[in-house]
C-alpha cells in the first residue's frame, strides 16, 4: 500500500479520531490539528488530562473514558501531537484497545514507539504535518506495517 492509499484510509475508513495533544492556544500545533478536523467534520474524541473542553470538544481524561463499544473501539484512529514520553504511553493502551491506525506528528515519536508500533498496532504512520489548507504528507515514512 503506497502512501497516498495509506493517507485516504486513514482519513475516510474511520467512524471517529482520538486527538491526542489537544490545545486551547492557537499557535501550538495541538491546536491547529484539532481545527483541521473540525474543518473536515470529522467527529473527534479529545483526550486531555487538565481540560475540560478544547474548540468546544468536550474532553476525557483517557481512551477508557470515550462512550463507544469494545467493537467500535477497534475502527477508531489516534492522532499523537505529544511528546513522545506521553505517545508510548498512549500507544500501549491503543494496543490493549486494539486500536491499529495511528498518525504521529513531528517529534511526537521516538525510536521506542516506532518499534513498539511497527512490530504492535499500526498499519499506517507517517511523517506529517496538518497545515491550513489540508495535509502535507512528507516522503519519510517511519514504518511499514501491515
């Protein structure tokens, strides 16, 4: 599966996107990546651990929190714009969720959740960056997993 495909599954095969790293400050990333989905309506669970809205999003604390079912669990999809101490974390408990798309931002990865999601969860995870006027895919690709 080449990016281009990897990109339009991830975007249009999910019933909801967990964001995670989520910010109330315009100018983060966090921020800005959670706009975009709104823009795209595309329906969205925020999980932040202080917040308790973020772009009019209702917040929860962790993925347990999110109301669907076990079943629906596994068709959701994970965006990651934290650090990647906070992301290896998050990639476990997708693990255990059976959560398999995941999408990391910039810097939110590390050389311990590249592997912890190449050999676990995900099936597409790339080099990304959410700008204005959609998304940018950048040619690195960090894993090929299937």
């Amino acid at each position: 599966m080449n990016i281009n495909t990897k990109i339009q599954h991830f975007f249009n095969d999910k019933i909801a996107f967990i964001i995670i790293g989520a910010s109330k400050d315009p100018s983060k990333y966090g921020h800005k990546v959670l706009q975009w989905y709104k823009n795209q309506r595309k329906p969205v669970f925020v999980i932040h651990p202080k917040e308790n809205e973020v772009l009019g999003e209702k917040c929860y604390r962790s993925i347990n929190e999110i109301p669907v079912s076990e079943n629906e669990m596994r068709k959701l999809a994970i965006h990651f714009i934290t650090p990647p101490a906070v992301s290896i974390t998050y990639l476990q408990i997708a693990r255990e969720k059976g959560i398999e798309w995941l999408w990391c931002q910039p810097g939110s990865e590390s050389a311990e959740s590249a592997d912890e999601t190449h050999s676990e969860v995900c099936h597409a995870k790339v080099d990304v960056a959410i700008e204005e006027k959609g998304v940018c895919a950048r040619k690195k690709l960090y894993s090929e997993c299937l």
